[in-house]
C-alpha cells in the first residue's frame, strides 16, 4: 500500500484538486507541504492533533513538512468557523506563543538536518507595502468570489469586518511566498480553509503561469479533524501544564463508542491490518480499544512513560481504588479550612470539577459527587484535615472528572 493509498485508508482526505500528481508526489517523496497554525494560545491543542499526525506520517514517508505559524495572520484573525471577531493580539504574545509551538511541534516533527521547517509569515506579512499588496495581489481577487466563499457567507449576517476580509488575500499569498521561496508545492487544511487555500493556488498561477499551477496542489483534510477542534478547543491542550497527562487519557478513554474506531485510524500509527481486526469489536472490547486509542496518543504526546502511569491510575481507579496515583491532585492549605472545616462545595470549586457554588451544589443535589467511593448527598457535608490525612482522597464529578485532594 502507498503512502496515499494508506491515507485514504485512514479516513484523512476528503477532497483534493489533481489526485495524478498528488498521489506522484506524496508517494516518491517528493511533497514540499505546509500546514498553518494560528498562535491564539500558548499550547496546541486535540483540534491540531490531526494535522501534527498527518505531517509525522508524510514526512516518515519522505515527504518535507513545513509547519506555518501565522504570526502575521494572528495580527488578523480567521474569521472561518466563528461568529465573532477574534481578539487581537500583541506582538510579544504572538512571539511566546510561536516559541511554545515549536517545542510542541517537535515531539512529532523532526526539524534536524533540513527535514522540515518552521517559518513565521509575520516574516513577510509585516512588511508588505499596502499599496504594492493592492497592486501585485489584490488585483488578482474576485470581490464576488470572495463573498460566496463559505467563511465569508457565515460571518455576513453578523458583520464582517474589512480586516478580517482580507484574511483570504493573506493566506493566500502565504502559499504564493512559499512556493516561491521553499519550494512548497503543496498545502493541507480543515474544510473551512477550502476557500482559502483555492485563492493561493489560484494566485500563484496567475502570478506564474500555468506551468506552476501543477505543482500547487492542495488537499482538504477530513472534516473531523475540525469537528475535534470545535469541540475539544479550549479543553484539551498538549501542554502538560494545561492539560495533565492522566487527564489526556481519560479524555480518548472516554470517546464515544461509535468514534473509537475512527480515531484510531486516523490518529494513531498502529498498522491498518492490526486495526482492521477491531471492526467486530462491540461492549467489552470496545473499552479495551478506547485503553488502546488513549495510551497510543497519551505516549505520541506525553511519552511512553507518562503514558504508563496515566493507564495504571485509570485501572486503578476504575477498578475502585480511591487512591490512584498520577491523576490531577490538590493540595489545601490551612487557609482553606474555616474553624479546622471545608465543605464539599469549596473543595469541587478547589478542584476545578465545578466553575461555581451554585454548579457544585446542583452535582451534590443531583446525585453526582462522591468522595472517595461514597456518594455525597448532603450539600452542606464538610470535612477536617485529618479526613485527607496520608495519601488523601479521591473527589469525584460524574463518570470522568476525578482530582485527588491531600493536605499540606
């Protein structure tokens, strides 16, 4: 099976423009790609997972990733997929952000010895000339066009601001600059970049003939890689600091039945073969693939250690040992107790599990928090610091938000 071959396979291409010279290029490692990350955090998140796997694989076949940090685009703003104008951001954010970035993306990508690159398009966006831009660039755009593009049509009842409209023209000329300058022949993106990535590859033909335009290829991720990033955004970052180990374990632990399966495809690096062979899988064995699918990406981010731990602890716990080590924790202090007392409400709030009093009080009401094994069902419950005395206990909320409270 060909690199394209397998991709397809794993579900990751929904759409492409010359599948001939894709499929030539991807498959002779031949393929200069990139990929845009926008820095709006100081982490990546499970919405950039995807496209970190697909740049891993792609470049274990050969292949030259390029990962795009849009610290010019930031400055702006996509407007694709949101109904709001994005916060702007300073430079000195920008640039720390860009920093973390790298440090993450290395764990997948091998940047040594010219195998790939990471380039900033604040680089060149920030010196353009805007009338040159106008001129050189801007000429070659439909207003028209631009407007029905599905990005655009999204944000046209709410209000689109001129800034966020020339998120396009930038974009594209990204892949324009690339081209020119790295040699970058192809470009990958969520389906709300579709639009976006057309304009490069019609900007670069325009620009420079169509002899050019065959190696300005562009592929469209599957949609689900953008359906993880708008419902996990926010929620689970790569970043240990953000989002512990143990909890990006249980996050693919507690995956949907009916995605299990799918998310091992697309995500992991286990052979299609050996995946294949989970098609029958049903009840039982349906959480001994969700075990699979979170070690898999837990050591993919984490490493194979951290990923062992966060497994052990999850067994434990749900084995019904209260005491499982390396899941997220707290320590209070003396200035948590009031009269050598806390309640079950500030310890929820303490740990997170809840954003407030009045939440914490309807899961206790609702018949939702237990301490360590035992359903607590009375809101006003409190606790002494003797009760969390040795290795402490374990708070729970629902099914999957667990924290293990000590003492200092």
């Amino acid at each position: 099976m060909t690199i394209y071959d397998e991709l397809v396979a794993r579900g990751l291409i929904a759409q492409v423009t010359d599948e001939k010279e894709i499929k030539e290029l991807i498959n002779n490692g031949k393929a200069v790609f990139y990929i845009g990350f926008d820095p709006t955090a100081d982490s990546l998140h499970v919405g950039h997972f995807m496209a970190l796997c697909l740049m891993k694989r792609l470049q274990m076949a050969g292949n030259k990733p390029i990962a795009l940090v849009g610290g010019g685009t930031g400055m702006i703003g996509d407007p694709s997929g949101r109904t709001d104008m994005r916060q702007m951001m300073t430079n000195e954010t920008i640039e720390h952000n860009v920093e973390c970035f790298k440090k993450q993306m290395s764990r997948f990508i091998d940047f040594s010895e010219g195998k790939a690159m990471l380039v900033n398009n604040a680089d060149w966006l920030m010196e353009l000339n805007y009338v040159e831009l106008l001129r050189e660039v801007g000429s070659h755009f439909s207003v028209n066009r631009m407007l029905a593009a599905e990005c655009y049509k999204q944000r046209m009842e709410r209000g689109l601001s001129f800034l966020e409209f020339n998120y396009m023209i930038m974009q594209s000329y990204d892949f324009y600059v690339l081209f020119q300058k790295y040699g970058c022949n192809m470009q990958f993106g969520g389906d709300d970049q579709w639009s976006n990535m057309l304009g490069g590859t019609e900007l670069i033909r325009r620009k420079l003939g169509k002899d050019a335009y065959a190696m300005t290829i562009n592929l469209l991720l599957n949609s689900e890689g953008k359906k993880m990033g708008k419902t996990q955004s926010g929620a689970v970052w790569l970043d240990p600091n953000k989002t512990s180990p143990f909890e990006f374990y249980q996050y693919w632990r507690n995956v949907a039945d009916d995605d299990v399966l799918k998310c091992i495809r697309m995500l992991t690096f286990l052979p299609l073969e050996e995946i294949d062979k989970m098609n029958d899988w049903e009840g039982s064995q349906l959480n001994t693939a969700k075990e699979i699918l979170a070690y898999e990406l837990t050591k993919l981010v984490h490493g194979e250690e951290e990923a062992q731990k966060a497994q052990e602890s999850a067994r434990a716990l749900f084995a019904g040992g209260g005491n499982a080590a390396n899941m997220p924790g707290i320590t209070l202090t003396e200035a948590d107790f009031t009269d050598g007392q806390i309640d079950i409400i500030s310890i929820l709030i303490k740990a997170e599990l809840v954003p407030s009093r009045s939440e914490g009080r309807r899961a206790v009401e609702q018949g939702g928090v237990s301490l360590d094994g035992e359903k607590v069902e009375d809101i006003k419950a409190s606790y002494t610091k003797e009760t969390f005395a040795g290795e402490g206990k374990v708070v729970k909320r629902g099914k999957k938000k667990f924290c293990k409270v000590t003492v200092a």
